[in-house]
RNA sequence: GUGAGUGUAGCUCAGUUGGUUAGAGCACCAGGUUGUGGCCCUGGGGGUCGGGGGUUCAAGUCCCCUCACUCACCCCA
C-alpha cells in the first residue's frame, strides 16, 4: 500500500451519507409530485456551459461568484450559477418547445461563495418556470405551488413576500434621486428589516441621494393595512409614474388572481422592501422567508421578461421560482419537521443462520423482493447478533429469522425491532404478515 | 473581497502558575451470551495535542509565522 493522504472534501461540497439521503429524497419526492401535479414537466441540463451562455446574465456580484475555467482545448467554460439561465438557453436553442412551456428542474448549482449557515459552494435547487405566458395568471401559479410545497412539507410559519420591479423602478423616478441610482436605492431598501428605517435613510444618504429624495423615498416605503391597502397608498404616490403605475395595476391583478387560489392572507405579503439582487427582473420577485431559525430566504423568484431575448433575438416573458431544497432541509432539521422513523428505505432485514440453511435464506428474500418488499438479504460473516446488531443501527424495522427449526416447518420468524415481539408465521402468510405490519411501523 | 473566533481520539470536550507515561463521555471492536439488537458489565484499539519555528532544564499550555475550519459582513437558496 502507498502512502495514504488524509480523506477531505472540497469547501463548501458535502457527502450525503444514506441516512441524509433518505430525508432528502423524502423533501424532494413530495417537491417533484405537487410540480407534476401543477402540471409542470422535467427538464435537466449540463453541469457545464459555455462560459458565453453564463456571463453577464445576473450581474457584477453574481459574475464574480460563478466557477470558471479552460477546458482542454482552451474553450472557456464555467459551472451553472442556477437554472433559470440554462433554461433561456434551452427555450432559444429549441423554439419548436409549445408554450406556455411550464418546466421543473431539480439538480445542483455551483458558487465560488464563502460557506457559512445554510450556504454552500454545491447546492441543490428546484425551480418552476412558465416560459410564454405575460398573464400574472403565469405569477399566481408559480405562488401557489410555493405555497402548497410549504404547506405540504408542514411548514405553518412563513411569508411569501411579493413586490414588483416596475413598482421600485417608478419609486425611485417619483422620488427625483436619479434614474441612476436605480440599483443603490433598491439595495438600501432591502436592508429595512436588519437596520430599520433609519438606517435605510443613512444609507441612502450616503449614497449621495438628496435629503428631498431620501425624504421622499421613506414616504412612500411607510405604508399601512392589508396588502390591497398598502398597494393603494402606494399608487397614490406614484401618480407621475407610467412605470410604477403599470407595477401597481400588474399587482392589483396577482393580487386577485391569488385571492382565487384562496391563499390566506396571511401568507402572502405585499413588502415594499423586496429588492432582490438578480439583474434580469422585470415584473413581480417574490420569496420566502421564515421566522425560525433565521437563515434568509427559502424560496426567491420572479418575472425575467427580457432574459431569453439575450439567447433568442426574440423576447419570450417568462417568470418562475427556486425552491430552495438546502435551506428547507436546515429548518425541518432544525425544527425537527420530519417524520419519524425516515431513517433507511430497507423493511426486512433477512438473516443468515449458517451455511446449511442459506439457500432457505436467499428463498425467503426473493419471495419478499418479487412481492416489492424492500428487502435485504445478509451477506456478512457474523452470527445472528452481528446481524440483529446490524437491523438495529440501520433503523431496518422488521428482522426475518430463517433457522434450521423454521425450515424445518417451512415457517419463518418475525420480530419488530422497535417493540421486541416476535411471531412465527407459515411460509404462505409471511408477505401477507409483513404487509400488515409495516404500515404499523411506518 | 472585509472582519472576528476556534484548532487536543471518529464525534463532543476537559487538561491547574509551563512539570513525569495527555484524559473523560459518546462512537468503534471483542467478550459476558454457539438462535436475538437497544440496557448493563468487563476488556481492547485508536493521539505527529492542525503544521513549522522560537523561548525554556522542561511546551498541549507562552511568543511568532502558517494552514485549516467556523461565524459575521457583502450577496444569496
């Protein structure tokens, strides 16, 4: 043997050990069936891209933080930053795509980021887009499925909170701080809830805005009542805005459309303060947050109506959201939201005797594999201790002992780790034994 | 990219003003138990004290450098 080098792991990447696995693919089966049952179809695309495809797509910070290199023919390339641009590229290179195209994607993004609290470098994401449709009708679909994903996984404290481009790039006009500034007065805005109002005023400030306009600008954020409200007092103020007021009516209509999905209020809320810091928004953004524990956004998105124009000369609106499977895998750990017992995907362990009564072992696991029992056949060296040993740390719930006196009878033994009980059943009954108890167990 | 903190067994940590052979719990392995896991008892394996240099009769402990990790900022899922 050569020189051993100590294991390690690239920062910020992660193994999934079976255990993690099986919690992930739980959040991810219940993810995947309510997009399918919205009526939204698979698509996966390449690790890699062209580094032409990913830049200048999401902006200065996000450019800075996608994983670049050179292959070896000297072509550059870079890994995906997230979905939402390699599905523009897919919807130009294939315009025979009917539209609405309504598209689900779960598979991992790359950022050269610093990992900390629910951030890594290699992450999953899982986005719904509906490419082709301008109708806020296409924006309260993608709002619903976040809120039933949620609902299902049992998640019973969160916000959707929803704002419109169109609406801050009118504030921003009315407010007299310079179209220019655009960016700075979005950024300042969307720090209100970590340093409060006066501190979105400092730093406005001092990002040369006028005190009128700085002035200005915290009028209009200071809106009261229900989101219907809320958008009303905003209207008001930004009457000399033909955008704002165009963001303003385009709200007005989610908002209705949402009322019909019967979304609780609750839920959802108008929220001024949203910014977001993708470059390609045109239209409603909206994410996620929840209260506990304190981790940022779960879910974030938004109405990118110019970005497949880039690929595609042609303009095609579009607007979708990721659901962030990382951070809402955090906040079920951290409130501990899953089910007890998601431990293994294995139902019976079958035990080995000795090598006399093998073959009556491996009969056994194949009768309970061709009637779909997940199961797994001993294949170590150790005695039935070893093997209950085994069930145990693994969380297998149900043990078959094969013995020379079962074979004898034709019989077999089954215990229930959890309680200790152990019943000897005929050969014929044993599937139908073990069915009726695993939904027991489960 | 900026700032702060932490590095001792696989994991969580203790280790006195610097003083002999560096400890505990959990985990792991074996036995108690040749047809039964968890609980219990006994035993065992496992450490370049992150790395390098310095001070000292003596360094896990003090100093310097370095590396790694963690947290926060920025930004984001």
């Amino acid at each position: 043997m050569s020189k051993k080098i100590t294991p390690r792991i690239y920062k910020g990447t992660r193994d999934f050990l079976p255990e993690q696995m099986v919690k992930r693919n739980y959040v991810i089966s219940i993810i995947k069936e309510i997009f399918e049952r919205y009526g939204f179809e698979p698509l996966e695309t390449p690790t890699i891209e062209l580094w032409e495809t990913l830049s200048g797509k999401y902006g200065e910070e996000a450019d800075r933080l996608t994983y670049r290199f050179t292959d070896r023919g000297n072509r550059e390339v870079g890994l995906r930053y997230d979905l939402t641009v390699p599905l523009s590229r897919v919807v130009a290179m294939y315009p025979q795509i009917p539209k609405p195209f309504k598209r689900y994607q779960i598979q991992p993004v790359w950022r050269a980021d610093k990992p900390q609290k629910g951030r890594f470098r290699e992450f999953y994401q899982c986005d719904v887009d509906i490419v082709g449709s301008p109708s806020m009708l296409a924006d309260a679909e993608i709002i619903a499925i976040i809120y039933e994903v949620l609902q299902s996984l049992n998640f019973r404290q969160f916000t959707i909170r929803i704002n419109h481009r169109k609406i801050l790039f009118g504030i921003t006009e009315v407010s007299g701080a310079g179209m220019e500034k655009e960016l700075e007065v979005c950024r300042a805005i969307d720090k209100m809830d970590k340093i409060g109002m006066e501190g979105v005023k400092e730093e406005l400030l001092k990002r040369e805005i006028s005190p009128e306009a700085v002035q200005r600008i915290l009028d209009i954020l200071s809106t009261s009542g229900d989101n219907a409200t809320r958008l009303q007092q905003t209207a008001a103020h930004l009457q000399a805005s033909e955008v704002g007021q165009q963001g303003i009516r385009e709200m007005q209509e989610l908002f209705e459309y949402l009322a019909l999905y019967q979304i609780p209020e609750d839920f959802v809320q108008f929220d001024l303060y949203l910014s977001r810091g993708l470059d390609y928004y045109t239209g409603p953004i909206y994410e996620t947050v929840v209260r506990e524990p304190r981790i940022g956004s779960i879910t974030g998105g938004g109405r990118y109506d110019n970005l497949i124009g880039l690929f595609s000369g042609q303009d095609f609106p579009a607007t979708g959201t990721t659901i962030g499977l990382e951070r809402i895998i955090t906040v079920m750990e951290e409130l501990n939201m899953f089910p007890p017992h998601l431990r293994t995907p294995v139902q019976v362990l079958v035990t080995v005797f000795d090598p006399n009564t093998l073959p009556y072992s491996i009969a056994i696991a194949r009768e309970l594999r061709a009637a779909g029992i997940r199961t797994d056949l001993y294949t170590g060296k150790s005695k039935l201790r070893g093997q209950f040993g085994l069930a145990n740390d693994k969380g297998i719930p149900l043990v078959v002992i094969a013995g020379p006196d079962e074979q004898q009878a034709n019989q077999v033994n089954i215990k229930q780790m959890e309680t200790g009980e152990q019943i000897t059943v005929s050969r014929e009954n044993m599937v139908q034994t073990i069915r009726q108890l695993l939904p027991k167990i489960n």
